[in-house]
C-alpha cells in the first residue's frame, strides 16, 4: 500500500519536465520522513545517474564516498580530491542525473560548500548534459542556505519543489473511503508517508502502541525532528506544548513557558517558517493585533498534546495516565482536525464547480461568538458561513445549529453580502429535507462522490 502511496505522480511530472528541458539544477526539499528519498530514487530508474546521500562524518570522508559512487557508475576506480573534480569530470560524460541527498549535512560539515556548487552550476555545468539535483530534509537551513536572497546559490535553481505531506483526500484511495477511519489517521500522521506505515488502521489500540510506548518510533520522533531543525529544541517544544493545551494567545503562551511576551514572536516566527504552527486572526480582518496562534501540522499537534505533556511517565514505564488522557480526550480533539478537513471538502467543492468561487477561508471569532469556517468572494460580495461537527447529528440539532449560523452570521458584519449557510458533520439525519429549505449540508457520506 504505502509503496504505491509515495508515488507522486505530479511530482514525478515535474522533474521529468525538468530533465527533458536540460535544466543543470533543480531543489527539492521538505520534512524529513515526507517521501523525497523515495521519490528521488523512482525519478532516477531508468535513468543514467547517481544517488549520493551525504553523511555526518565530514566534508573529505563524502569526497570519498562520492568518488566511490562515481566509480560504480562508470566501473572504474576513482579518488576525486574535492566536489569541482568530480563534476569536472562528470561534466564529460554525456546526459546524467547527479542526486545529491541530505545537502545541508554537507554544509553543515563545509560551509562554503554553497558557494563551491555555485561554482560548479555556473562554470563546470555549463554546457553540460547534467542535472544535477540537492535536497534536504532541514527545511530552515535549505531555505537559508540555498533559496534565500543572499545564498550563492540564489536564483539558480530550474526548477524548485517542497514536497508536502498528502491532503487528506490525496489519501483516501488507499483507505478503502473509510472516512471516519482516515479523519483518525490524519489526525495522527498529517499525511506523512512513513508515520503512515506505521498508522494503518487508526485504531486507539494501534495509536498507543505507536506513541505511548518508549521504545516506539513515534514517541520519540517529535522530539527529534526539533533538535535536528533547531538550535534551542526544549523551547520550542514548550512553545508548541503549550499551544496544544489550548494557550492561544501570546501572553497565555509566555506565561506557559516563563518567558517573556516580547521575546515569543522571533520563535513563533521559526515554527511558522517550518509549517508547524499559523498566525490566525479573524477571517473579515487582514491584519489584526491580537491574533491567536494554532498548530497547523497534526502530527505536532497530536504529540505535543497528548505525548510530550507524559513524556517522563511514559519514559519511566508508566504509561497509563498518557492513555487514560488520550482515550477520554481523543473524541473531542479530532473537532479541529476535522475543521481542516471540512476546509479540504469545501475548496474541493469549489475546484469541481459545485460551489461558487470563494477565495477566502477562515474562522471568524468576536469575543465569545465563532463560526468554525467563513468562505469569502469580495468580488462578488458573496459569504459562505459553515460550522463542523464532529459527531453525528439529529435533524433537529442540525436544525438548531444552522439556525444559530444564521444568527450568528448577521454579526460578521457583511449587511450587502449575499450570504449562504451550511454544515458539515460525521452524520447528519434529514439532510435532504434540510437541502431542500436551502441550507448547505453535508456529512461523511458526500465525501465520497
């Protein structure tokens, strides 16, 4: 399953692209477990090239290797004496693909490496049939070091790719459109293809097994992630936890962590770049002083609320309160994965014409009044308010919360918008007699037209 998952169909395409076009260099990165190595290896079947992973172990020992590497494809002993070498040498020999794997441990290891391949795209490859193609699993150092402004590799990249995790409806095919399932799935993994090796069936079972056990690969897995991207890993993880818990705001978070509010942005900033955590303010305000902060990335959100905070129980052999937390709490977080989800289903919506073309989305939130999803189109002065339930409804109660929308959709704001209501739910009784009044409805069962 996982094999046929990790595909990548359209990225695939555009390296393909790429390789047709004779571009000498192409980025790809994203973070680590996401499916580059295996993508990078599948575009290099069938193609004359060389998969190089770079190691910790210092700049002259991955000469070596790389000479090695070299030296298998063309079946000849060779000892380059640096990188300008070998793609000298390499330059020679007609159309190749040159991957070079996990690049900022190369620059970790040599930092003026950047600017050597600068040279060697520049000069060496010119004119060249290469393609020489650099990923990395360190998303702020690639960013940094490579596709920033001021790095020597700057604007010299063909072609640049982030891989992502999957949507959720990128996945569904390989779930059998079980969805309650994948909503469970998702909430764990956040579409990463190796948790998601691990995460088959999304049973609580199979879910305790994976991160409440201290020998599991998941339990110790965000932990790590932090320390290999960050210089200050303990801070940040304070920082995610306590937006887990439910501190939102800046000074709840600082107090949480015993740090002061002004020196909290430059670290929020961090995970932002990273795509762990998101700036959120009300969806009719573009900008607003008081924004909130959530977590973006599920995995990082499941962790931090449910392991890290037992993390030391769970170390010491004593699992049980991590568990009794996650089998009485599990039902009721799953309510804003799946407010992502309902986010997927209605832009799907969109893209296949079923809807009109809102271009905006977001909560809305005014002291304690809050509509879970606001679709907007300026244009046309057109609002789309949903609210999402995650729990299966009768239709009377579906009835009453549409009829709250409703009132609460006149303090939006938008008196001259025309304006559409809806919800989306596990399960919902009486939808087409609610659809037939006009109202918006959906549940588990329309996702899988």
């Amino acid at each position: 399953m996982i094999r046929k998952f990790v595909d990548r169909k359209d990225e695939l395409e555009a390296l393909e692209r790429a390789y047709q076009k004779g571009v000498k260099l192409f980025i790809v990165y994203g973070r680590r477990r996401v499916g580059k190595t295996t993508l990078l290896r599948r575009f290099l079947e069938n193609k004359r090239g060389i998969y190089f992973l770079c190691s910790q172990r210092g700049y002259e020992k991955d000469v070596e290797r790389f000479s090695r590497e070299v030296g298998k494809l063309f079946d000849m002993p060779l000892k380059f004496e640096d990188f300008e070498e070998a793609f000298e040498f390499l330059a020679k020999q007609g159309k190749l693909v040159v991957v070079i794997d996990e690049f900022p441990y190369l620059i970790g290891a040599y930092k003026p490496i950047a600017s050597v391949f600068q040279s060697i795209v520049d000069l060496t490859l010119e004119g060249s049939e290469v393609m020489l193609v650099l990923s990395g699993s360190s998303v702020g150092m690639m960013e940094r070091e490579v596709l920033s402004y001021k790095a020597p590799l700057y604007g010299r990249a063909g072609g640049i790719m982030k891989v992502k995790p999957f949507r959720f409806f990128d996945m569904i095919e390989w779930y059998k459109r079980d969805f309650e399932r994948l909503v469970r799935i998702y909430a764990v993994t956040w579409g990463v293809p190796r948790y998601m090796e691990l995460i088959r069936d999304g049973s609580d079972e199979e879910i305790v097994h994976n991160f409440f056990e201290p020998t599991a690969f998941l339990f110790n897995e965000g932990r790590l992630l932090l320390m290999e991207e960050l210089r200050s890993p303990t801070t940040y993880g304070q920082i995610i936890e306590a937006i887990a818990l439910g501190k939102t705001r800046l000074t709840e978070i600082a107090n949480h962590v015993l740090m002061e509010p002004k020196d909290l942005p430059a670290y929020l900033r961090v995970l932002s770049d990273l795509g762990i955590v998101k700036r959120e303010v009300p969806v009719t305000k573009k900008t607003a002083k008081r924004g909130i902060y959530v977590i973006e990335d599920e995995y990082f959100r499941f962790y931090y609320r449910f392991v890290s905070p037992h993390y030391e129980e769970i170390e010491a052999l004593n699992p049980d309160p991590a568990i009794e937390d996650f089998h009485r709490n599990f039902n009721s977080y799953l309510g804003k994965t799946f407010e992502k989800v309902a986010r997927e289903f209605i832009v799907k919506l969109i893209r296949e014409k079923k809807l009109p073309p809102y271009t905006r989305f977001g909560r809305w939130w005014n002291k304690n009044e809050e509509i879970d999803l606001v679709g907007l189109n300026e244009r046309g002065r057109m609002a789309l308010f949903i609210e999402v339930k995650w729990k299966g409804l009768t239709e009377r109660e579906a009835r009453g919360i549409l009829k709250d929308l409703k009132r609460k959709g006149k303090l939006v704001g938008l008196d001259d918008w025309e304006k559409s209501y809806g919800l989306v739910a596990k399960g919902v009784e009486g939808k087409e007699e609610l659809r037939a009044e006009g109202w918006l409805v959906w549940d588990l069962e329309d996702f899988k037209t």
